[in-house]
C-alpha cells in the first residue's frame, strides 16, 4: 500500500480527508496523489449548457484557490505527492484515477457537492476501480494507524476483499479484532481469517458478538466504543442492485453512524 488517493474539493469535508490521507501516507511511507475534480453538474432545462458552463467557471475558480492553499501545506508536510486534476462526475473521474492507486480516501457525506450522493459514488467507485476506500467522517483530524483496529468479519467474498486491503494498514495496528455479529455458522469460519492475518505477522482476537436485539450495525458501533477503535474495516453487505450490492443495511447505516474512518471494500 504505497500509493494513496486523495479527492481534493474546497468542501466542509475537505480537511478531514486531507488529514487522514496525510497520516495514512506517512505511516505506509507511501506517495500522495490529490486529484482535484471539477464536477460537472446536470441541470434540467439547460439545453445549450449555459447555466453548467456557468457552474464550472465558477468551480475551477475555487480550486485554483484551493490549490494554492494547499500547496503551501503540502510543501511543508514529510511526504511525496502529486497534483491531478479532471473534470466530470465524481464517480468516474476518481474510478478513472485510482487505476493504480492502492487505497481512496473520501468522505461518507459530500452534501457540499453540488447534492452528490455519496455512498451511492462510492459503491460505484469500489465495484469499477476494485480499490479500498476510506470513507472518513467529517470531524475526523487524523487516522490513527497504530491504534485499536477493528474487522467486521462475515466470512464474505467482500468481507475476504476488505481483509485482504487492510493488512498493510492492518499491520501497524497495536490490537486487531475480528469482530462475529452473527452465529459462528453463518458467519464464515474466523479462525482462517485469523490464520491468514498471522502469517503477516498479525495476531488478531477474535470476538464473537451477540446481537442481543440490536441490529448488527449497532452492535458494531458499540464494540468501536468499547474497544476504543481507532477505524473499522468491512465489506460490502446485501442486495442485487449496484447501490444495495455494496451498501446494504448494515454498511450503509455505518457510512451514516459511525465516529471512526470506514476501510471498505468489494
């Protein structure tokens, strides 16, 4: 995990984001890439364009201010990095950049963006790019990697793929814990999860969690209190259709819910 992608957007969210990239590139030793997307925004009526040309204009003004701002801090920060710019939805311009990126970091919400739909992008970006993403809260100011990790464990292809990108950042963890909301049964067999992490030298517990009446997303959202959890690593859980594919109940009430950064992959 060497390579990190930043979305760069002068939005309420944006100093999150960064921060949480910069910590995360710092502890990977890894590389920087912030991609500055102008989004192109559909209006209805506006058939010669105007009114989005309008809106652009107005968006590449703002980002060359941003980037001036942010070059400063960047200078000053211990890492290596780049600046990317393109234009177009937010899906697809950031799925298009990340064809060798190894970990995305977004927002769960982007209310400022021109009324994006957030979990619905990222769902799209995690299926089309097939990159992890950290989906961070807004009044995150850090990712701390060498704190108290969590792994939502089902036993899940999507489960399996989430694992599997997390180890880098898995590995700098002081305690890892797989965290079983559901009978051993159906869960998937932990102790393979388990096996597999130790032979990156990572030794997680195991916690078989019962519901007792909550629904799986709250019971998570207590284990990330109790056990003080520095980020949460999960899959996609539920449906058919690309939206509930990925973002089925339970991880879509953690993109809404949860206080930590979500490590989320397909």
């Amino acid at each position: 995990m060497k390579n990190v992608l930043l979305l760069v957007h002068d939005d309420a969210g944006q100093e999150a984001r960064l921060q949480a990239a910069l910590d995360i590139t710092r502890a990977v030793n890894g590389h920087l890439t912030c991609l500055d997307v102008a989004i192109l925004v559909q209006i209805p009526g506006d058939y010669d364009g105007a009114c989005g040309a309008v809106l652009l204009d107005d968006e590449r003004t703002r980002a060359s201010a941003n980037r001036l701002k942010l070059d400063a801090r960047l200078h000053a920060e211990a890492i290596r990095w780049n600046w990317v710019e393109a234009v177009g939805t937010l899906a697809s311009c950031v799925r298009d950049a990340a064809s060798l990126a190894d970990l995305i970091v977004l927002n769960r919400q982007l209310d400022s963006f021109h009324s994006v739909d957030l979990q619905a992008a990222i769902g799209e970006i995690i299926v089309k790019s097939g990159t992890a993403v950290v989906a961070v809260p807004e009044q995150a100011r850090a990712f701390a990697a060498s704190g108290n990790a969590l792994v939502a464990w089902n036993g899940s292809a999507a489960a399996t793929a989430a694992l599997r990108a997390a180890v880098p950042l898995l590995a700098l963890a002081e305690t890892v814990t797989l965290v079983i909301v559901e009978n051993r049964s159906q869960a998937g067999e932990p102790g393979e999860a388990a096996a597999y992490l130790s032979r990156h030298d990572i030794h997680p517990l195991i916690a078989n969690v019962a519901p007792g009446g909550r629904s799986t997303a709250d019971a998570l959202l207590n284990e990330i209190a109790e056990r003080d959890a520095a980020y949460l690593v999960m899959g996609g859980f539920g449906h058919s259709r690309l939206r509930e594919a990925i973002f089925g109940g339970v991880t879509r009430q953690m993109l809404e819910k949860c206080p930590v950064p979500l490590v989320l992959a397909h």
